[in-house]
C-alpha cells in the first residue's frame, strides 16, 4: 500500500473517530482534538494569556453547565463566539470537554 493511501486511510479513521463520538464515550484522543479549538481562544490547555478567561483547572460541573448554558436557546448575556461553537458538541462531548480541562492544572 502506498504512503499516500496509508496516509488518507489514516485521515479518515480520525474523521470518523470524530463524527462517531457522539455514539459513545470519547476516548483521550478525541476529548484532545475537540479541546484543540478551545486553544483558540482560552489558550493551550486552557491557561488564557489575555482577557478570555482560564477555564483550566475549574470544577468539570461547572465547566459543563456553562457550556450547556451557552448551548442553551438563550445563551448568557455578553455571550460573543461560545453560544455558536457549543451548538456544535454534543452533551457527551462537552462532558468528556468539561473533565478534560478540569483536570489540567
């Protein structure tokens, strides 16, 4: 098999690990990949540099309900990107979200 067709082979199991995720609990891999997009704004691993606040190291239950909050049909005041991006995960998804930067320190 060429390194080209192992290569795209490879890319697809990781989009479909990512689009199954919703069908069971996600696995470290995945939690890490969702959590990628975190680093945009919260910074890496969760530890923002600037005005967006640090969400490493909050309690997982709080994590959660504020993203579910923003998930929700009314988001919180003053909410900017957060009520656009958690309409994308699923509550599985941000569970397994919350827990991951809970435990980062």
């Amino acid at each position: 098999m060429s390194f080209r067709i192992k290569r795209l082979c490879s890319m697809s199991a990781a989009v479909l690990l990512l689009i199954g995720g919703a069908a069971h609990a996600q696995s470290a891999l995945d939690v890490s990949v969702l959590a990628g997009s975190c680093a945009n704004c919260h910074g890496t691993d969760g530890k923002s540099n600037g005005k967006i606040p640090t969400i490493a190291g909050r309690p997982a239950p709080t994590l959660a309900a504020m993203l579910k909050a923003y998930k929700g049909e009314t988001p919180p005041p003053g909410t900017t990107i957060m009520n656009r991006l958690a309409k994308g995960y699923t509550d599985e998804q941000i569970d397994a979200l919350a827990k991951y930067f809970s435990e980062k320190k």
